[in-house]
C-alpha cells in the first residue's frame, strides 16, 4: 500500500491494485499532474462541499463506476448530479473489502460550488490493515483531536498548514501532538496565495518535538 499526494489534499491510497481517492480537486489544480483515467478507482472519499475538494468527484464516480462516501447532503448532491453515492455522518464508521473509514468532526464550512448546503464538514479516519490514517480535511485546531488519539489511535496526519481557511503551521504542530501520530503529512498549502506557507520550518518545528514530517511533492508517494 502507498500515500499518493495528488496535490492540495487530494490523495489516493493505492491497495492491491485498487485506488481510493480523496478529495480529487484535480483538474482545476494547477499543481495537480494525476490522470485519473489511467487508474482503477473503487472509491472516493470526500471531507466537504467546496469546490477544491469535491474537485473531479462527480465525473470520475460517473466514469469510473466509482462509489462517492460523503456527508449525507453532499452525498444527494452528487447523486442528483449523476454519481454512484453513498451518505453518512458524523461518528459513522463505513466498511469496504479494503478497509474501514470512520468520519470525524472538522470545524468548517461546507457549501457546493452552486451554492447548495453541503451538510458538515468532516475529518476521515481510514484503516488499511493494521495501518490507520486520519485525513483532517479543512478544519482549525480543536480538542476532538485528543478524542481521535484515544479512541482511534492514528498512525499517520494528513494536516492542513495553509493557515487562513484552516488552522496554520503554529496549530498543525499542536495537532499533531495531540494526536499522538509518528508521522505527518502536510497538505492544504501554496495551492494558491492566501495559503502560502513555509512547508521546512513545519517540518523543523515537528522534527525538533521527535515526529517526522513527510513533505510530498504532487505525484510522490509514502510506502506504507
């Protein structure tokens, strides 16, 4: 199994031959590089509504026969639209053939580029066998991530550092304290300018407390 980083905090979890997309804001990304077409997409998780997340979701469930997993509004969204959904909510544990996903709160908004309320917000809690992944999605720091340590035990962060829309490099250090994970990944960063951060003192500050940051450029991969 491997981390794919897409680009922004889009992912694809690649398992036997299988890949499990999240949040594929692809095509309108400018520092995306990923054909989706070239690739055997089972299942697509989504953290929220907006528009650099929901990204491809739609056209690729529609191409792929690929199963969308999303809060319950979004989930209608992307039937209406066409898509092959499946809705949940908060403390809601899926189970797929892969794996298990648990959806967790996030501390954001979430609205379709059309302007349709996209239910709330959520972080992800994946297992793949003995390995479990927390994708934060967009969210501040919160205590919750106290929570997702005790109960889930995570091994791996996906943390967003862009700060303005989501908590920054300051708060992302303290989550991932809190969560108690060996490893981070960062995300949700230099997609654009208000969210330029300085990925190397991330990794310093995180490196100087003991946990390895792992900084991915777009189309690099963690073997897991």
């Amino acid at each position: 199994m491997n981390i794919e980083y897409i680009a922004h905090s889009a992912f694809a979890l690649n398992v036997d031959g299988r890949s499990i997309l999240i949040d594929p804001f692809i095509s309108s990304n400018p520092l995306a590089d990923y054909d989706w077409h070239n690739h055997n997409i089972r299942d697509i998780l989504l953290t929220h509504a907006h528009g650099d997340h929901l990204g491809d979701a739609i056209e690729i469930s529609i191409t792929k026969h690929a199963l969308i997993t999303a809060v319950f509004e979004l989930a209608n969204y992307c039937s209406e639209k066409g898509a092959k959904s499946k809705g949940v909510n908060l403390g809601g544990r899926i189970q797929f053939d892969w794996g298990d996903v648990w959806y967790v709160p996030a501390f954001h908004s979430s609205s379709t580029p059309d302007g349709k309320y996209g239910g709330v917000a959520a972080g992800l809690v994946i297992r793949v066998g003995d390995v479990k992944i927390y994708h934060a999605g967009d969210t501040s720091l919160s205590n919750e991530m106290k929570l997702i340590k005790e109960i889930y035990k995570p091994d791996i962060a996906l943390l967003p550092i862009g700060g303005c829309f989501t908590m920054g490099i300051e708060e992302a250090v303290i989550a991932s304290q809190m969560l108690g994970v060996k490893q981070v990944i960062p995300m949700h960063y230099n997609t654009f300018p208000a969210i330029n951060a300085d990925v190397n003192l991330f990794k310093y500050k995180l490196e100087t407390l003991g946990i390895e940051a792992v900084i991915l450029k777009p189309g690099e991969k963690l073997e897991i």
